[in-house]
C-alpha cells in the first residue's frame, strides 16, 4: 500500500522539481512566486527550478 507523506510542503516541493524539468520558459511565472516563500526548503527548491530552466535557455 502506498504512504502518502504527511508533510504539507512536499507537494510544494514536488510541483516546483516538476515545473523546473519541464525546461519551459513559461514555467518561470509559476516558480518565481515559491522564491520568497517562509519556508526555506521550498524557496531552495523554486531556486533549483528556476536554474534548471535558465541552465536549459544557456545551452541552447
């Protein structure tokens, strides 16, 4: 049976590693609100993601 975390961020968190291996320009307008976020965890995740889109736009 599978275990569902009982954390509340982690979907957070989850959504924003998704939203950054799209590589999609676009998706930088829903990461950017998670870089101010309260919890460093998911404004550390929205930086990754956000790099992981600007790495792509680099090597292109």
């Amino acid at each position: 049976m599978l275990s569902i975390p009982d954390d509340p961020v982690r979907p957070v968190e989850h959504a924003l590693f998704i939203l950054g291996a799209t590589y999609a320009p676009q998706a930088q307008l829903l990461i950017k609100p998670f870089l101010h976020h309260s919890d460093p965890e998911v404004r550390e995740e929205a930086r990754q993601a956000a790099a992981e889109i600007t790495a792509d736009l680099e090597g292109l």
